[in-house]
C-alpha cells in the first residue's frame, strides 16, 4: 500500500465553508473515493489554511486517474475550486511529498 501525503492551501477567508463541506461529503463522491482505490484517507486543516492530506492506496497515479474519470470528482472539484489558493484544479495539485521517515 502506497501512503502518500500532499499539501494545498484553504483560502483564510473560506475555511470555516471547507470544514462544513467535508463533514457532509456527498455519499457518491465517498464510494467513488473507495471504488477508485482510496484508503485510510483523511485531511487535516491548519487554522492559517495548510492542508495536509494523507490517503493509502495501492498505486496513487491510477486512483488519481480513476477518480478523474467519474463525473462526480468532476462535480466536486468544480464545485471546490473557490475553496483554494492555488489557481489549477485541487486534484492536479497534489503533489505527493517525499516520505523520508516512517515507523511501521
């Protein structure tokens, strides 16, 4: 199982409507999440905006992809983009970190 961490940031002024979103996320955007190869997913929210998230998955490429590819990531995203500082698409910008430590 890949573990792959990537950082994004929350417009200061939009983090309270983040937070309120992600504790009502649609039910067929979570199943197509777990369909698409995520696991173990979560998103952590600093109050200055830093995003950290962290998904397990067997190949982080193909579930980026597969996620892509349904309408309801295209729907999310769409509907997310106001949400984020950087001006591509959320998605394209998850950069995985490199991981240079981890206790099994």
């Amino acid at each position: 199982m890949q573990r792959v961490c990537f950082l994004l940031t929350v417009r200061k002024d939009r983090i309270d409507e983040y937070r309120e979103r992600h504790a009502a996320v649609w039910p067929d955007m979570l199943a197509a999440l777990r369909a698409a190869g995520w696991h173990n997913y979560s998103l952590f929210l600093r109050e200055d905006g830093l995003l950290v998230g962290y998904p397990e998955t067997p190949d982080f490429d193909a579930a980026r992809e597969a996620m892509a590819a349904t309408e309801v990531n295209e729907r999310w995203q769409r509907d997310m983009a106001e949400f984020f500082e950087q001006p591509e698409a959320a998605d394209e910008a998850m950069v995985p970190l490199t991981e240079v430590f981890h206790l099994g």
